[in-house]
C-alpha cells in the first residue's frame, strides 16, 4: 500500500476468521488479504475512515471474528457488531 490509512499508525492484529491483516490508526482501519500479500489489488484493500477526534489504539479478534477496538480520548473498549468485520 502505497498510502496508510490516518495519519500516525497505531497497530495491526490478524483476524483468523477473515484471513485478514488489519492496519489501525487514529479514526482509520484498513484491512488486506493475507494470502494475497506481495500482490495486493488495490480492490482488495478495505478501509474505514471515521470523522472524528477519537485515537484509535488497538484491535484484536476472537476465534470467531467478533472484534474489539480500544479507544482513547475517552476511553473506551467497543465491539464489533458483525462477525464479518
């Protein structure tokens, strides 16, 4: 990827559900196919840009793909709302 998502990144986490490699940063998620590393597609490339002053610190997955988002400036944990996130 030419252009990270945010502007200062925060972390990655692995979704083994979705075989999927997750790029955080503050107010952005951006997500690849593992298996297509080394020859990414730019429309396999997912993103969510968030329109606010929250700082994104840390995601993590369970087993069965729910995930977790931790927050700062307030702090806060959230949950994913679908499997397939």
């Amino acid at each position: 990827m030419r252009y990270a998502p945010g502007t200062k990144p925060q972390s990655m986490a692995y979704n083994a559900k979705r075989n999927r490699l997750y790029f955080v940063s503050d107010s952005s998620l951006a997500s690849v196919p593992v298996s297509q590393l080394g020859k990414l597609k730019a429309s396999q490339v997912e993103g969510t840009n968030l329109n606010g002053q929250r700082e994104f610190e840390g995601l993590q997955f369970t087993s069965n793909g729910s995930g977790y988002l931790l927050v700062n400036k307030g702090a806060e944990l959230m949950q994913t709302t679908h499997a397939t996130f």
